[in-house]
C-alpha cells in the first residue's frame, strides 16, 4: 500500500523572492513539504518573523499568515511523492525530530549562495528551503539523485517519482480545497 508526502514550491512575492527569481529565472523560490494535501502541517525552513529575512529556521507554514499572507497571489505547484507505509512513518519521525529539537537548527546562509553556483557545501543542522524538503525526503527513504545541500525548489520540480497535481494560485488552493476538501475547477490536473 502507498501513501504520499507532499512538496509546495512557490513564489513568495517578497524582496528576496523577486532577486533570486531575477537571478536564477527560476518560476518559484521557496519550498515547504507536508504529510497530506491540506497543507494544514505544513513545514520548511524560512523567515522565523514576516518582516524580516532574517532570522530564518524552521517553522510552521500557515496559508494565509506569515509571509505566506503577505501577498494575495502566491503561484505555485504542489507535488505528490509517493511513500510507503514505513517510509511515511520515518518522514513523521523525522519531522518530530525537527519540532522537538528546533532550536538546534538554523538556516544555512552559505548554502543560499552555494545552490545557484553548485557548489557542494554541507554545514550541520542548516538548511535552506529545499535543502530541509530534499533533507527530509531522503532520510525516510526517498531516493534522490545528488547531495541534499544542492537542491533547489527548481530541482525539487524534477524529483524522478513526483506527481505535479497542483499548478496556480496557493491561497485559492487552500480555500477551496484545504477547507471545503473541493478541487479547484480546472486547477486539479494529472501530469506525467
């Protein structure tokens, strides 16, 4: 029997968001993974205050708060990846893991630069976005094709078994199907 784990990559709309779009001309620049397709648990490691970059770790991601609530259009694509039973049960450890020893983790400034230059550098209990989502996936099983600390939220569109089921606007999706569990119409789509 199969389950899945979920992959949201988006385009905030904050500064940040808009330079690293221009300099990598990648459609989305931010990444979150959650356990079911409400987005209701939704994680990653991103701005710890909505003002401000920085500090960045990891957090909860609520549609519609936080930085997730700054803008009314936030485009995205939401992925589906499908696990087994035991691997979906290591991903839920791993995530409590993370929950419960947050404050031992932080966010890897150095690999926010080293990703769009590819260079291979590992720093211990830092993450960017996707590094974090790739991290994760990896350790309850899920096999990936190069080293955590060089993925993208552009390389995570790419992961060999994922299923795009969602291509549009973030708070639209979680209106319609997070809290009324309806499908967008002509939003919900099968991609190969």
């Amino acid at each position: 029997m199969t389950d899945a784990i979920y992959i949201t990559v988006s385009q905030t709309g904050t500064t940040v968001a808009k330079i690293i779009k221009f300099f990598t001309r990648k459609p989305y620049n931010h990444s979150s993974i959650a356990a079911d397709l409400s987005l209701s648990d939704m994680y990653s490691f991103c701005r710890k205050y909505t003002p401000f970059p920085l500090p960045a770790g990891f957090k909860q991601e609520i549609v519609g708060e936080g930085t997730l609530g700054l803008f009314s259009n936030i485009p995205c694509e939401i992925y589906e990846v499908p696990v087994s039973k035991e691997q979906k049960e290591k991903f839920y450890k791993i995530l409590n893991h993370f929950k419960i020893n947050s404050d031992i983790y932080s966010y890897n400034i150095m690999g926010f630069w080293s990703i769009p230059f590819r260079l291979h550098i590992e720093r211990k209990n830092k993450f960017v976005c996707s590094q974090f989502v790739a991290y994760i996936i990896k350790e309850a099983g899920v096999n990936l094709t190069k080293p955590v600390c060089m993925y993208s939220p552009e390389d995570l569109r790419h992961l060999p078994n994922a299923r795009l089921i969602y291509r549009g606007e973030l708070n639209e999706f979680y209106r319609r199907y997070s809290l009324t569990g309806s499908t967008p119409p002509n939003k919900i789509s099968m991609y190969n």
